[in-house]
C-alpha cells in the first residue's frame, strides 16, 4: 500500500469530531475560503512555510545555532515563499517557531497510530474522522478501509463542495458525515465563501436518499451565516432533506496565530453568546423535527 495523505495535524483523544473517543486527521487542501476559517493552514495543497517571531530564540535575543540567521531575517521581510520546503523541514527548531505545515502519511504509519488507540476506540465507540481542509479531495480510500478491516468506526468532516463522484467512492466505508452547512444563498455562497451551491445540494440530496448518518453543522457568524435570511434558509434545507440531527456553535479567533505565521491577514469576528446560540437552537427544534446541540470548544 502505497497511498499517502498530506497532512497538518493529528489530533488525538477528540470527543468532537464524531461519537466517543476519535483520532482526527487534519488534511490539507480545500476549494472554499471562510472569511472566518479559523485553519488557514489546511486551505493551500502544498507544503508551507510558518514562522512564529514570538517562539523565535534568535529574536529574543538568545544565542541559536539551529537554524541560519538569515532565514530570520528574510521571513521579517514576509518573503515565507522564497524559502525551500526541504530546508526547512531539516531544521530542529526547538521552539517550533520555524517549521512547514504539510507532511505525508502513509497507510502503514496511519495503521501504526491507530493500533495505539484502538481500545480507547473499542472501549468508548469512538473511532477515526477525516477532516480539513476536504479530505474528500485527498484518496482516503486506503485509510478507510484499513480502518474498517480494524472494525473501527469512521467519520469524516465535509463542506461537501467537491464533485459528487468523489463523495460517491468512499460512501461504503464512512459511518458517519459531518458536514458543514453554511450559507444557503447561491449568489451570497459564490461570492463569500467561492462555493457553488448546487454542488453542496447535490452531494447532500446523495446522502439524504442513500439515508446515510448525517451531523450537520452550523458555524454561527454574524453578518455571514447569523442573518435573518439565511436562518430561514437553514431552516428550510433540514426540513427539506429530513435533517434529525444539528450542531451549532460560534465561530472563534484561535487562528489568529497561524494567519500571523503564514504571513496571510486574519479577520477578526465577534464571538456569538450563549443567548444567542440558545435562541438559535429552540428555534431550529420548534421549527423542525430535529435535535440540536449546541457545541462550545
């Protein structure tokens, strides 16, 4: 088996991305750009350079002799591109303030890091989730069903915007989707977030005939997704597909750092309350059939 996943992170010990305790790979490469995306890191398909100038020893003033001098110079001149994925990946920065977002995966080390956390999966029903970034534009297939033949429960995180063939291939091997609804206008979904609405509706209408298990979830953003009109939208689009269960929470500002490191501009979003998010779920539960749960991080 020669597959690989490129990836940014492994996330051990989630209970949030799917039922029990679930080891969660973060792939990299996504077609949409959320204003509020809070993991810039995941969007590129290539390796990239961080840099960190609050971790950094050399800008603190203290002696380092792990990486050139002259690579802190030229990242305080925003030039992250002109640097060689390669080099960077050689250097042990003991701070983690210089590195790359982005490292490959094969199914033999994907199966050796499963196996670690297999009767933590067994004990509490939890499993394996794929997320993003879409892990649907990444071959998955080889991982899932390595997890499967493991009898392991597999999830996986989706916007959805990807063409329908890709959905359709690893639908036999996932027990549960969870898929993000977001703007449910087809002019305002190209224009904030470059998506193409019927391709959501489509992949959706999939899933909801093949009557697979859905989690929808909803990210709260004022001005974006919060508004009077998309409400009535998103309240229309589960009862039209016959959604039962919903997740709705805040959108946050934890990324701010990794924007920072990637030298991109963050923008800065105000936190949904407690009341508001209340309001929201009593209102999605009186108007449809569904539950909804309201998740805090």
């Amino acid at each position: 088996m020669n597959s690989t996943l490129l990836l940014t992170d492994i996330q051990r010990f989630s209970v949030y991305d799917g039922p029990g305790i679930r080891t969660t790979f973060f792939l990299k490469g996504c077609l949409l750009r959320c204003p509020w995306c809070s993991n810039p890191e995941t969007q590129s398909y290539e390796p990239e350079v961080f840099f960190l100038a609050d971790k950094c020893l050399i800008n603190k003033g203290i002696n380092c002799s792990f990486c050139n001098p002259n690579y802190i110079q030229n990242i305080r001149l925003k030039v992250l591109n002109n640097f060689s994925i390669s080099d960077v990946s050689k250097i042990s920065c003991p701070t983690k303030a210089l590195g790359v977002y982005g490292y490959e995966l094969k199914v033999s080390d994907f199966i050796k890091i499963v196996k670690k956390d297999y009767d933590y999966f067994i004990n509490s029903g939890g499993g394996i989730t794929f997320s993003g970034g879409e892990p649907l534009l990444q071959n998955i297939i080889p991982f899932l069903k390595a997890g499967k033949s493991m009898g392991i429960h597999t999830a996986i995180e989706s916007s959805l915007f990807v063409p329908i063939e890709n959905l359709r291939k690893v639908m036999e091997f996932v027990d549960l989707f969870i898929v993000d609804v977001k703007i449910l206008s087809y002019d305002e979904c190209k224009k904030i977030i470059g998506g193409d609405l019927r391709v959501y509706l489509e992949n959706i209408d999939l899933l909801s005939r093949q009557r697979k298990n859905i989690i929808v979830r909803f990210p709260m953003v004022k001005g974006y997704t919060f508004t009077e009109k998309n409400l009535q939208l998103l309240i229309k689009f589960i009862k039209d597909f016959e959604l039962s269960q919903i997740e709705v929470f805040s959108v946050h500002n934890l990324g701010q750092t990794k924007y920072k490191a990637l030298g991109k501009k963050h923008q800065v979003f105000d936190v949904i309350n407690d009341s508001e998010l209340e309001m929201l779920s009593k209102l999605v539960e009186k108007e449809t059939n569904s539950q909804v749960k309201i998740l805090k991080h």
